[in-house]
C-alpha cells in the first residue's frame, strides 16, 4: 500500500509565518513600553498568575493593560512556535532557519521568565533595562530570519559581497549601535517612567541623574549619526550597489527622525506619547542595522517569493 506524502510546507508559505514572527516581536516591544508608560508594570502583581491564584486581575485599567500584554506574550509564543514547526517541514529543509526559529524560542522563554524577575522585583530598573535590550535582539533575529526566508542560503550558493570594506563597516557598525542602546536604556531607567501608578510601591530608579544619563545618550547618538552621515557620503561617491545606498539612506533617515523625537521629548519633560515614539524609533533604527548588514551580500531569490511570483510545482516522486 502506498504511503501518502508527509506534509509539508512550501517556501513562500513559510516566508509569512517568518514575516508574522516577525511582526509579533515588534508589537510586543511596543505593548511592553506601553505598559511602563501608562503605570500598568504592576497593574498584575505576580506572575504567571495576575493575582494571587487568579489568571486574571480586577477590571480596573492597570491590570488589564499588562494582562493584555501577557496575552500577547502567549500569542507571540504560539506564533515563533509554529514557525520553528514549519521550519522542520519547509519542502526545502534548510538547518539555519530551524536554528533561528530555535533561538527566538529559547529567546522568547527567556525574556518571559526575565520579566517574572521584573514583577517580583518591583520593577527593579536594571532588569527592565535588560527586558528591553533582550527584546530587540529578539527583534534582529526575527529580521534575519525573515530575510533568510526570502533569499537562498547554504553550501553551493550564490554569495557575492558587494563591497569588502563596507561590509567591514557594517559590521562594526554594531559597536556603537549597541553603546547607543544601552545609554538610551539607562536614560529611561533614570528617568520619570518607572512603570508604577500613584498608590502603589515607588519602582526604584538607576543611581544617577537622568540629565547626566541624557546627556550620554545624546553624545552616543550624535556618535552614530555621524557614523552614517559620512558613510552615507562614502557610499554615494563610491558608486556602490544601489542595495547599499538605499540602505544607508534609510539608516541616515530613521537616526535623524528618531534624533528629533528624543530632542522633542527631553525638551517638553519627556511626555509618554513621545517616548511611545522613540521606542518606536529604537525598533526601527534596530531594523535598518540589521539590514544594512545584510546588504552586504547578495544571494539568489527564492522561488515565489518575490511579489506576485508564483512558485513553480514540485513533483512528489511516486509510491511516497
């Protein structure tokens, strides 16, 4: 008797639960933020629980905030979940995307039980520091991985670097990218957004003045900003591909928008729609590093997942 097919999941098919990953590690970077600026960090007071053994806490506006970003916490789970599933059946079987898949799980798992430590700390600001930045390397696996999804990766393939020395300053581009992060961590952790409402515990804040914590961060952003502004001038003389040329103008772009934000938000003592904004920013700008590196190289499309393109039929052997 003929064995039927194994199930399987075909590359374009894959491409979108890699996208919806994606996606999800966004949003839940926003709704956290979302959380600490509207005083809902402890709106559920344990964890996994909101309130002692109930799931769910009182209908007043707090707990409900930050139960609902617990509930897209578990949406995020069962999304990255399904996309490491389809991994291991995607009809062309490729081990780096079941690795990545593998790591924003075990990143995930991470993140949740770092955030149990933030509960039961009382919002300890050197852990909510840590919750965030753990986030957004969520965010650059999630952005490699839908990349990778979309382009023919492995032994054998097409793998032309476009420019060796730019490819070098992508890749230390990531030094002060990161120094930038990490003082923009410690301004928010020293700043007037604890994540606590009125009534409740006072979260503790970092031990140092916010204005000197501003004042770091604001030299670690006009470091980048500089950085990009003379490779944006070093990429155009150079007549580089156009991939690394959109690439740094949209890096150029995203540093000086976000570079407004910041000023505008300091200036008007830091109002939580504009800080929404630069986190927003953050995500963004942590979104065009990661790809601006990888520009760096150029390898084939995969079939059908250009827009419109349709993929091309692949036969099932006989007697599978």
């Amino acid at each position: 008797m003929p064995h039927s097919p194994r199930r399987t999941i075909s590359v374009p098919a894959f491409r979108w639960f890699a996208f919806a990953t994606f996606l999800s590690l966004i949003v839940i970077v926003l709704t956290g933020a979302a959380v600490r600026l509207t005083g809902s960090g402890l709106g559920c007071p344990d964890w996994p629980t909101c309130y002692h053994h109930r799931v769910t806490g009182s209908w007043s506006i707090h707990p409900l905030i930050e139960y609902a970003n617990r509930m897209v916490t578990l949406a995020l789970i069962l999304v990255i979940g399904a996309t490491f599933l389809a991994a291991l059946v995607r009809r062309v079987y490729r081990r780096d995307l079941v690795v990545l898949s593998a790591l924003l799980i075990a990143g995930v798992v991470a993140n949740a039980i770092l955030g149990a430590f933030v509960v039961y700390s009382k919002l300890n600001p050197w852990l909510v520091s840590s919750h965030m930045l753990l986030s957004l390397a969520m965010v650059v696996l999630g952005a490699v991985l839908y990349h990778r999804s979309k382009y023919v990766y492995g032994p054998g393939t097409r793998c032309d670097v476009r420019d060796p020395h730019f490819r070098l300053v992508a890749r230390l581009l990531w030094v002060p990218f990161v120094v930038l992060l990490i003082a923009g961590t410690a301004a928010t952790g020293s700043g007037p957004h604890a994540g606590n409402a009125q009534g409740q515990l006072v979260a503790r804040r970092l031990p140092f003045p916010f204005v000197d914590a501003v004042w770091v961060h604001s030299v670690a952003a006009m470091l980048f900003i500089g950085i990009v502004v003379g490779l944006l001038f070093a990429i155009w003389h150079s007549s580089a591909p156009q991939p690394l040329q959109l690439g740094v103008r949209r890096l150029v772009l995203i540093s000086l928008v976000q570079a407004a934000i910041g000023v505008s938000q300091y200036l008007t003592h830091v109002p939580p729609v504009l800080v929404e904004l630069h986190v927003a920013g953050a995500v963004s700008l942590t979104i065009g590093v990661t790809q601006f590196h990888l520009r760096q190289s150029a390898h084939d499309r995969e079939p059908g997942t250009r827009k419109g393109e349709v993929a091309p039929p692949v036969r099932v052997p006989a007697g599978l």
